[in-house]
C-alpha cells in the first residue's frame, strides 16, 4: 500500500513538473512573439527589446525549467534506486529462508 503511494506521489510529482516546464516554454513563446508590444507599452526600442528578449530572457526562462524538471527527475530516480534496493534485499531475505 506504502509503495503504491509513493508510486501515485512520483507519477504526480513528476506530471507537475513536466507541465511547470511546458508552461515555462509557452510563456516564452508568448514573450517572443509579443516582445514588440511589450517594448512599445514600456517605451522601449522594440530591436534592442527583441534581441535581448531572444537572446537572453527566452533561454534562461527555458534553462531554469530544464533545471527544475532535471532536479525533480533526479529526486525520482533516487528514489527509485532505493526501492529497488529495499526489494533486492526482501528478495534475498526470502531466498535465504527458503534455502533454509
């Protein structure tokens, strides 16, 4: 029961993060696309505007998601790893007392 918990927590964990990600790349499309009104309601220069838009905001919003979503990978995966121990070491339990 304990494991199936963890097993619904991870999948929605996981969903969470990988739709935070998704969000974070469409909002940088609509910053991409719109950038000119955006420089114009700032009363910026809509080329400088752009080009720092595309060169520099864009990527990092997008570099920022990726470490987010990498780190809560990584949190899964250890996890993972350690269940997989625990049944390892159950299994090996078993086997002895069965050779027993």
């Amino acid at each position: 029961m304990l494991s199936r918990l963890k097993k619904l927590r991870r999948e929605n964990g996981t969903s969470v993060v990988s739709f935070a990600f998704i969000a974070i790349a469409i909002v940088s499309g609509f910053i991409i696309y719109f950038s000119p009104d955006i420089a114009k309601s700032l009363g910026l220069d809509e080329k400088r505007f752009e080009n720092v838009v595309g060169t520099v905001l864009t990527p990092t919003l997008l570099f920022i998601g990726y470490l987010i979503f990498e780190k809560s990978v990584d949190k899964y995966r250890e996890e993972i790893k350690e269940e997989q121990k625990i049944l390892k070491e159950k299994q090996n339990e078993l086997g002895d007392n069965f050779k027993s």
